[in-house]
C-alpha cells in the first residue's frame, strides 16, 4: 500500500490539546490523527451523515466548503 502525507492547519490552542491528549495516551500527534481520521471515515461508511459530525442546529448555519447553506443559497439563486 502507497502512503501519502497528508497536511492539517491546526490553530495554536488545537495543536495544545492535540499534543496533550497524545501524551497522556503515550501516542505520537500523527497516530492520534489518523486514529481520529478512520473513526470518522468508518462512521462515514457505515452510513452516518453530517448531522453526526455537526449539531443539526448548525447546518443552517454552516458556511463552511459544501455545507447545506452554501447549497441552500446556491439553489436558491439558480434560475434553472
């Protein structure tokens, strides 16, 4: 199997807790990254769908890449 690096932006605050919770785990960043990476991916492929990942309350909040709200206003400012 080919194996790639992959890179993550991580805020100052995230990179704390994320080098905290490695260590109180004895694990490296990477392998708690890619531990939290293949859970998500399993829950993904078992079927579960953004409201699993993102409080439903916020969807129509969320303006972040292919979020329901940028599809919502993309939708409604179609002509088609």
């Amino acid at each position: 199997m080919a194996v790639t690096t992959q890179g993550i932006k991580l805020d100052e605050e995230t990179r704390a807790r994320l080098k905290s919770a490695s260590a109180k785990l004895d694990r490296t960043s990477h392998w708690f990254m890619r531990k939290a990476i293949l859970s998500f991916i399993e829950k993904v492929e078992a079927g579960a769908g953004i409201e699993a990942f993102i409080a439903v309350e916020f969807l129509e909040k969320d303006t972040r890449r292919h979020s329901l709200a940028r599809r919502l206003r993309k939708d409604c400012n179609t002509d088609e």
